[in-house]
C-alpha cells in the first residue's frame, strides 16, 4: 500500500508540474495556487520517502521477503520437512494442496516490496545482492508455470520483479547511484539461467489471452518490462544459448500439432510490431495535422470551450503516440538482436512474408515520400526515433539477406516494395552518417534483391 501511495504522488506531482509550467507560459492566475499544489505535495513525497528509506527498516523487509521467497519455492517443489531442498528442474509434480492454501497477497507483496527497491531504494539491492538468488529461484518456479501460480497477473508481474533486481542496463554515471558489479556475478552466474529465460518467453506468450475484458491494452504493459530483460539476456553467453535452444527446438518442429513456444513467442513479437508501430504512425501523423493547424491560427477563432477540446486531443494523441513509440522502438529493437543469431525461422516461408512485408511498409513511411506526414515539431516529446528504427530494420534485412530463399521473397511483397525504396534507404543511412560498411552492405543486398 506505501508503495501504491508513492507512485500515486509522484504521478501526481508530475502532473501538477506539467500543470503549473503551462500556467506560467499563458500568465494564467492559477499558476500561484498551483505551485503552492506542487511544493505541499513534494513535502509529502520526500517526508514518506524518508521514513520509507530507514536502512536498518528496509534490511529487515528484504529478509522477511526473501525468507518469504524461499518458503514459497519449498512449498512449489513438494518439501514437507524442516530442512530446505535445491531446487532442480524438471521440477516434481504440483502438490495437490500446500499452494492452495497459500494466500496471492504474500506473492503480490514480495513483488511489490522489489519494484519499490529498484525505484527508490536501488543501493539495498547491491550490498543484499547474495539474497537475489532466491528471488531469481522464485520467479523462475513461478512465472512461467500456469499449475503453480494460476493468476496470470501476478506472474506478468513477476516479469517486472525480474527487471527490478538484474542488473541495469545503462549506468548512470551520477556517482549517488548505486554499482551492479555484485548483481552483474548473481545474474550472471545463476545456475538455472535456461529455465529463467523459458519462463520468461512462456509468460509474454500466456498474457496474450488472460480472459480480462482489457486483455488487449493490459498485454501492452505487461510486455514493457520483458524486452530490457530480454536484451539483458541475449548479452549473456548462458542466457543467449538457451534461447537460441528454443528456437533451434521450434524450427525442428514447425508442423508440430502444439506449436512450439518460441514459434508462438516470435508469431506475438512480430503482431504487436507492427500494431505498435502503426498505431504510432496514425498518431504522429494526427499530431502534425493539429499542430498546423494550430500555427496557421485555425484556433484563434475557436470559441474557448472548442479550443480547450482541440488542446486536450492534442495532448491525448501525444500520450498515445509516445506510448507507442516507446513500446515499438523496443519490439523492432527486440527483433534486431534476435536476427543477429537466429534466422532459420525468420526466412521459413512460414514467417519470411510477414516480416518482409511489415519491414517494408515501415520504411515506406520512415524513408519514402509518405515520412513528411511524421515530422512534428519535437520528436523527443514523443520518443520518435526514426533514425533507430530505420537503423534497426536495416540490421534486420542484414541479418537475413544472406539468406536466399528470403531475398527472393522480398520483390514478392506487392503492397510496399520497390526498388526505389531501397535506394531511399540508403539515402537516408547516408543522411544519418551510419558506418560506411552498414550502408555499402545494405546497398549490395538491395542489388541482390532487386
């Protein structure tokens, strides 16, 4: 509940801030009564977040919640007695009833209690970094297995769990903020790193159909934590090679009755792909209109009731956009690293068509006549990058093109390409001063294919 509480007031305070700069930039009256909003509201924040911090406070809430971790695992593999069994996969059949007696709060709290940790308390998790192997043992029993933890929200919520104690991605180089040296050797280390990364494609394949009315929007969100952990993963020599076991098993059994998970995982990459990216596309495009509109004084002669609607819509395709961009920059990045090492499913007939034609058709707006429609005036308000995502989609073609039976699929995608797109994309690589051996590379494959 402290932790809802938290991130409701810095929710909060970033929308009073947005509020009051706004005010301030129209002279509004209420610019005073807002920053007097902001500054009581900030005291609230830092007040609970200092008493919320207490180290010794925050030590003793990590051992009930690791102790908590492993209570749960011995319950998952069956052990009825006093001294803690290893874990070892495959693991025993489920126990008929020592997890249905277990109330979803205790899980729900401990997952809780890390994403807290890694938002506000992050120094906790490195000087406790031995602890983490028995979070790691209890997202690993749980997340991906449906006959231990039948709440498929809770155990996309483990996914975000994961996020919260590996490693991050990016140091900062702010010195106050805490070293992942200790995190780096657990995560890295970890002995059942095949069984991880398993779980986590199967729960980012479950949450596609959790039977909740919102289903579709929740997916979106669910899926946001996955990708950092999968990047992670693939830069890790022991978590690369199981998934690259996954997809090496999928491809021995594409006519499987039950296809196989990494088949399903890649077929659910490349639809959110291209809805997210597309969806991005609509709303970017919906802006530019708004946004001339507005600078050729359209909305001067509105009535004030008319041009508060047409602010806010603008606002609203500007939320909608940045939340698109930001979940289909990471969809394409995704499918960029994965083709660097796994291509026999990505040029089967089976998949080839669909990623030629979803490549093809985001470059057509990326590089071709139709990018006009996307140039708003700040693509930072919106994480529009277009110059990594062309980049990304070129990797990918790069990826595949040495592969023949792809190359000659390419000509054959009749909605989207040509060869002058092609030719445009080297322009455009050029334009963005990518290394001369990526666009002399693209420029060979594009003669081959063409």
């Amino acid at each position: 509940r402290l932790h809802d509480q938290m991130v409701k007031i810095n929710q909060s305070l970033h929308r009073l801030q947005v509020a009051w700069r706004e005010a301030q930039q129209s002279s509004s009256p209420a610019a005073d009564s807002l920053r007097e909003q902001f500054e009581r509201l900030m005291t609230i924040y830092l007040s609970t977040k200092t008493a919320m911090s207490e180290p010794q406070m925050l030590q003793n809430c990590l051992n009930l919640q690791v102790s908590m971790a492993v209570l749960l695992v011995q319950l998952a593999i069956g052990n009825r007695g006093t001294e803690p069994l290893e874990l070892a996969f495959p693991l025993p059949a489920v126990p008929s009833s020592a997890l249905a007696h277990v109330p979803e709060f205790f899980a729900d709290n401990l997952g809780d209690f890390f994403i807290f940790l890694r938002r506000f308390a992050d120094d906790i998790l490195e000087t406790s970094a031995d602890s983490l192997e028995h979070v790691l043992h209890f997202v690993t029993v749980f997340m991906g297995d449906v006959e231990r933890m039948k709440n498929p929200h809770l155990r996309a919520k483990l996914a975000e769990v994961l996020e919260a104690v590996m490693p991050h991605l990016e140091q900062a180089p702010n010195p106050l903020v805490s070293s992942v040296f200790q995190r780096k050797r657990v995560f890295c280390s970890y002995q059942h790193a095949a069984q991880l990364a398993e779980a986590l494609i199967k729960v980012f394949v479950d949450i596609e159909f959790t039977g909740d009315p919102h289903q579709f929007e929740q997916k979106f969100n669910y899926r946001r934590p996955m990708y950092p952990i999968l990047r992670y993963m693939w830069g890790t020599d022991s978590y690369r090679q199981s998934i690259k076991d996954l997809a090496d098993y999928a491809s021995e059994n594409l006519e499987a009755m039950n296809p196989p998970l990494f088949l399903r995982f890649l077929n659910l990459l490349m639809n959110d792909a291209i809805f997210l990216l597309d969806e991005a596309i609509q709303y970017l495009s919906k802006i530019k209109v708004q946004q001339i509109e507005k600078d050729r004084g359209e909305w001067d002669n509105l009535s004030q009731e008319a041009r508060r609607e047409k602010e806010s819509s603008l606002q609203m395709f500007g939320q909608l956009a940045r939340f698109h961009n930001i979940m289909s920059n990471e969809t394409i990045g995704t499918l960029a690293f994965l083709t660097s090492e796994i291509k026999s499913l990505f040029v089967h007939p089976f998949l080839a068509e669909r990623i030629i034609s979803m490549l093809n058709y985001f470059l057509q707006h990326l590089v071709g006549p139709k990018m006009g429609a996307l140039k708003v005036k700040d693509f930072s308000e919106f994480d529009f990058k277009p110059q990594q995502l062309v980049s990304d989609i070129c990797t990918i073609y790069l990826n595949l093109g040495d592969e023949e039976n792809f190359c000659a699929t390419v000509p054959k995608d009749g909605r989207s390409y040509s060869p002058t797109l092609f030719a445009q994309t080297v322009r455009v690589l050029k334009k963005i001063n990518k290394p001369g051996n990526m666009i002399v590379a693209f420029s060979n494959l594009a003669e081959r294919i063409k």
